[in-house]
C-alpha cells in the first residue's frame, strides 16, 4: 500500500496509460473513430483541417480535465467506502492515513 502511495506521489503511476487488447471494447471504439478521422480529414479543405485540428486538440484538453476529475472523485469514493465498511475503525483508519502520508 505504501509503495503505490508513493509511485502515485511520485508519478511513477499513471492509471490513463493502459494498453488494451485489440479485441478489447475499447481498441474497437478507437479504430472506428480513426477511420471516421480519417475520412473527415480526407474531404477537408487545408483550412478546414487546421479548423478540426483546433477543435480536436480542445476536445483532448477537455477530456484531459474530465478524465482528472473523475480520478479525484474516484479516489474519494474508493477512501468513503473503506472508511464506510469499518465505521467502528473510522479514527484508526484516519490516523494510519495520516501516518503513511507522513
């Protein structure tokens, strides 16, 4: 437990750098929308895919900040819940909270 504190502390993990399979939901979801990009891209103008390139980039910068919220309220749910299932330990599990993050 202490160590992964640490490696999140430290930035030595990172939850969003996942690989998946390629049969996975999630390879298959991002190879549809390559190909519609692509597309897209293909009938476009210089100015419109300078245009798309702009929107694009501010949709990652939004699910940047989605995906760090949700992370945020993860973690919080994840520490409500163990405190939730110990509420007689409720102060004990404080204090040791407190100790390893020392």
């Amino acid at each position: 437990m202490r160590d992964i504190l640490r490696d999140l502390y430290y930035g030595n993990y990172a939850a969003f750098e996942r690989t998946y399979s390629r049969e996975s939901e999630q390879a298959k979801a991002l190879g549809i929308v390559v190909d519609l990009e692509e597309k897209l891209r293909s009938m476009l103008s210089e100015e419109q895919k300078a245009l798309f390139k702009q929107y694009d980039d501010a949709v990652a910068d939004l699910a940047s900040v989605s995906n760090a919220d949700c992370f945020v309220e993860g973690y919080q749910l994840g520490v409500n819940l163990i405190l939730a299932a110990f509420p007689e330990h409720v102060e004990e599990l404080k204090q040791a909270l407190v100790n390893i993050l020392k």
